[in-house]
C-alpha cells in the first residue's frame, strides 16, 4: 500500500496540507485517521516524513516530523526524446522511464509521428509522472518538457552531452558496444516514430549525433526507449 503523498507546493516550516486527488487517496482509499504517519514529498528532493493533525472532507492537515535528502537519481542524467506512440502505450511509456530514474522525457515532433504531442495529452502524463514517483520512491519529478523538433532538441542539449539516436541502419553501433562508451556525461537518448526518422531528421541532428541499433527486429518505440533507459541505468547504478 503507497504511503507517499506529493505536495504540490514547497513543503516549508512544520505543516502542510493534502488537496485534491492525493487528499482522496489518504482520507478515501486508505481512510486515514488522525496521527496516523505518512511520506511527503514536493519533487525537491527531499522526502518529510509527516502525522496526520486533521482530516476535512477534501483535505487533510498534516504536522512535518522531519525533512531527509534521498537521492534515488541517476547521476549524470539521462534524457529520452520520443516521439511518443499511441493511446496507453505512453502512460506505460512514463512509467516505466519514471522507474528507471529518466530525468527528461522530450516528447519529439516528427513528420512519421503518429501521435502528435498535445497539452491535454501532456498534462494527463505529467500526472502519470506523479503516480509513478509515489510508487517508485523518486523525490524528484521526472521533466516532460515542451514538444520539440529532433533538431530543436539536440541544439538545446548541453556541451558535452553524448547524443545517441535510435535508428536501424548499416551504420549504426549495436546498443551493447555503445554502452561500454558511456562516459560520465549527460545523455541525450532520441527514440522515433514507427515508420522511423527521416533522411531530413537525421541529418538535422548533427555530426555529434551516435546512431545506434538494437537488432534485426522491429520494435515498437517504449521498447526501444525503455531497452536504452534500462541499459543505462544498470551501468550507472552499478559505477555508483
């Protein structure tokens, strides 16, 4: 049973206050009482364990215990540009790269895409974003940025950021080698739309831009994103 709550303003002094649908889930879903103990968290990396003080019929008041920095990040960070699938498929796309400790998911702009990026849309993951860092025990919220071209998004990534890009070809480097190339710098990560990125795309990228593969199979775009987060990950737990 989740016990982690976030606050959607900065958790400052010994009170803070549950509204809408994080209130609902202690007061209806676990039916809280007064002093019962719960985790806080306001994605700025730290968590406050908190009592109970009252209970409204919308809202709940809760005293601070204390305030602890709990660093469960990747360290450097690794960033995803996806040009985002259809319907369910990305909630579970966000899930999956809030639990591997993705600090940024860019969602891409492609002439392929098949489903264009929107607010409403936007909005209905960041809330995902939340659920997803109640549950994993991250403190800091992963990023879903604005919607941005490939080459909008390479441009903005910061000097010395390695930038890899998913595409099958001759010469692309099997993710496996590239893996053993990690350096200790931010990684840039672009996933495309089913029918792949354009010649035009591509070369928008840059010369820096590492094309890489994962195989003769045809994958759908959260496995390859995912693959590439899990990769990475594993190998930046294991240095830390």
């Amino acid at each position: 049973m989740c016990r982690r709550f976030f606050v959607d303003r900065p958790v400052v002094g010994e009170c803070a206050r549950l509204e809408g649908s994080e209130a609902e889930h202690l007061i209806r879903v676990l039916r809280a009482k007064v002093d019962d103990e719960v985790v806080l968290f306001d994605g700025s990396g730290a968590e406050f364990p908190a009592r109970v003080v009252t209970i409204g019929r919308s809202h709940a008041e809760l005293r601070v215990l204390e305030r602890s920095w709990v660093d469960r990040e990747l360290s450097p960070p690794l960033v995803l540009a996806v040009a985002l699938p259809k319907g369910d498929r990305q909630r579970w796309l966000v899930e999956k790269a809030v639990e591997l400790g993705v600090a940024q998911l860019v969602p891409l702009v492609t002439k392929r895409g098949v489903a264009q990026p929107v607010d409403r849309a936007l909005d209905r993951l960041r809330r995902a974003v939340v659920e997803a860092s109640k549950q994993c025990g991250r403190n800091r919220l992963m990023e879903i940025s604005s919607p941005q071209t490939l080459a909008e998004c390479f441009a903005a990534a910061p000097l010395g950021c390695q930038r890899w890009l998913a595409h099958p070809c001759a010469s692309a480097q099997p993710l496996r080698e590239l893996l053993q190339q990690v350096t200790h710098d931010p990684l840039l990560a672009a996933v495309g739309p089913e029918g792949g990125f354009t010649d035009d795309e591509i070369a928008a990228a840059g010369p820096e831009c590492q094309l890489v593969t994962l195989g003769p199979r045809i994958l759908r775009i959260e496995t390859v994103a995912l693959a590439v987060a899990s990769g990475v990950a594993l190998l930046r737990q294991a240095v830390a």
